[in-house]
C-alpha cells in the first residue's frame, strides 16, 4: 500500500493511505538506506511511502519514495540534518511586528534553506495591528534588492487572509516561525476548521531541539495542504559551505565572480564587490550583517572540527 505520513512524533508516525491514518513506524532496515542515511530521521512529514499494515493494525514503513526536496536544519551538537519534512512546494516564514519583535536574522536563516532547496519562499508579518509605518519600510528596504515577498496579516482582524489564501492555493506550504509570533493563529485564520490550540506569549515552549517532532501536514482540499511545524529558537545552517553562503543570499549573488578572488566570503577579503555594494547602499547593511552573523557560526563550527 502507498500513503502519506502525515504527522511525525519522534518515532512515532501517522500514515494517511486508502482514505484512513494509521498509526505507524518504521521497518528497521530502512535506516540503512543509503539515501536516508544522511538524516536523524529517515522519514518525514510529507513522505510518500510504501506500508504493509500488522495483525494489530499499526502501518508498517517499508519504503520511502524519491523526494521533491527536503526541508531540513544543521544544528550543533547533532551530527546528522534534522529532518523536517519533504515534498514541500513552499516555505512561509512567520513573523510578528511585535510581541516578540521580528527577528529578519532568524528569517534569513529560513530563507537561506529556501534558497538552498529552490523553494519559493515568503515571509507573513502578523501582529500588523502592532506595526508602525517605519517598521514596514524597514522590512521593504532590507528585502528590496532580494525579492523576498512579504505579507502583513493580523489573525487578530483578519487582514491578509486573502493575499496568504491566494499564495497558498493548489500548493503544499510549510510553515516555521519561533513560538509566539502567532503562526497557530494565522493558520486558524486562513482555516477555520483547523482548529489549532494557541498559546499566551509568556507560556511559549518552543525548545530548540525537537523540530522533527509533531510536524504535522493537513490537507486542505483542492490540492491545498498545509505543514505546521513547532515553534523553533534556533536554526543551524552548519551543513553549508562558508564560501557558498552568500550563493544563498539573491542580493549578494548578484556580484558572483566581480571580486578580487575568485572565491571570496565578503569577509575581510581586499576589493570585495560585495561589501562595495554594502558600502553604496545596493545591498541593506542589515542583511549584510545578518550574513556575517551567518557565516561566522559557520566558520566557527568548522574551526572545532577540524
Ligand atoms: P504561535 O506560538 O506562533 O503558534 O502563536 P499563537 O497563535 O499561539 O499566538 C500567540 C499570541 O499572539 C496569542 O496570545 C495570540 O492571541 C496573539 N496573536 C496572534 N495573532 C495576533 C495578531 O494578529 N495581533 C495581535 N495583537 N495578537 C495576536
Ligand atoms: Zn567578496
């Protein structure tokens, strides 16, 4: 049989196939598979996968099909890209105004994973009812030269839910943010029927370490779905190259090869086109800095493994 898992629960999957969800785990020789072997967790949320079911009903993983693409994060301290999910057609990252502030560093820490796996990717601004006109043009200003789209909603008012409806329509999205933005919120908006708990600032849970657990798609209709992931602190980037960064930067790549060096980190390097451009104001110094914030977690972890 073939399905879908569409939930994830540290070892604990839910498979949905021939109309019903199953409880479901893994066969154990599936971890051997060389093409899973570079994940904590073979399997994700969004898999299409063969099961065989036991006399006790529990769905039994046999196979995971080819994937679309992978979302994943590199943090410190595991050894393998934790696995998020697979199969998505786009990212939105969820952001607040205030209550918490935005955090366009964080967001650029997505948007780079984005990039990497060739996912469109936005971000959704909610608390608008919070927002000042210059935290908006600041937002604009940062992104300009990268492209990225943003959306302001409020899940409080509904502003937005038609621009975020129409981005989300006929497509898988996934979407991530630190708890308390208010994704569950947005998500409740956009769909009634979702019924997500929400949760008061203060008692926000969102521990770094258990991403991969309690992802969960739901299927929205018309070839709509949805992936809420749990609230992230962090998201490690470690799995990326420190000279291939700024590839994942729209607005950095741009000047691709007009450096003195033929590879060049935009760092300290002498006439850096880059960091000209940052100079002339062609590229937002926040995301400049945003970038060496990256790119020195990066060199600094690959300093100690070495
Ligand atoms: P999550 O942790 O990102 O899923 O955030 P929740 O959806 O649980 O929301 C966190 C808090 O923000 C709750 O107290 C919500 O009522 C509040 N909240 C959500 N959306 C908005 C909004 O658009 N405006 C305002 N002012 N508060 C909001
Ligand atoms: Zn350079």
């Amino acid at each position: 049989m073939t399905g879908k898992i569409i939930r994830a629960f540290g070892r604990y999957y839910t498979v949905s196939g021939g109309g019903v969800e199953m409880n479901a785990v893994l066969r154990g020789k599936i971890k051997s598979d060389p093409r899973l072997k570079k994940f904590s967790e073979p399997a994700a949320v969004g898999d299409n996968v063969d099961y065989t079911v036991d006399a006790e009903g529990l769905a039994v993983i046999e196979h995971v099909h080819e994937r679309r693409n992978v979302f994943t994060r590199k943090d410190r301290g595991s050894p393998k890209e934790d696995l998020i999910a697979a199969n998505i057609d786009q990212l939105f990252v969820v952001q607040a105004f205030r209550e918490p502030r935005f955090n366009l560093r964080f967001a650029d820490r997505l948007l780079v994973r984005a990039e990497k796996e060739n996912l469109p990717a936005a971000l959704c601004m909610n608390k608008a009812d919070l927002s000042l006109p210059e935290d908006i043009e600041y937002i604009r200003n940062y992104y300009e030269a990268s492209d990225v789209r943003f959306v302001n909603a409020s899940a409080l008012s509904g502003y937005g839910r038609d621009e975020l409806l129409e981005l989300c329509a006929g497509k898988t999205t996934l979407f991530a943010g630190y708890s308390g933005v208010g994704k569950s919120s947005v998500l409740n908006m956009l769909f009634p029927g979702i019924d997500l708990k929400t949760s008061e600032v203060s008692e926000s849970t969102g521990k770094g370490r258990h991403t991969t657990t309690n992802v969960r798609l739901i299927a929205m209709g018309k070839n709509m779905s949805v992936i809420d992931t749990p609230g992230m602190r962090e998201f490690g980037l470690l799995d990326i190259k420190p000279e291939d960064l700024s590839g994942y930067f729209p607005d950095m790549r741009k000047y691709e090869g007009l450096c003195r060096f033929a590879v060049c980190t935009h760092d300290h390097e002498p006439n850096c086109r880059v960091k000209e451009a940052v100079e002339n104001g062609e590229i937002h110094i926040g995301r400049y800095e945003s970038y060496i914030n990256i790119l020195y977690s990066i060199k600094e972890y690959y300093a100690n493994m070495y």
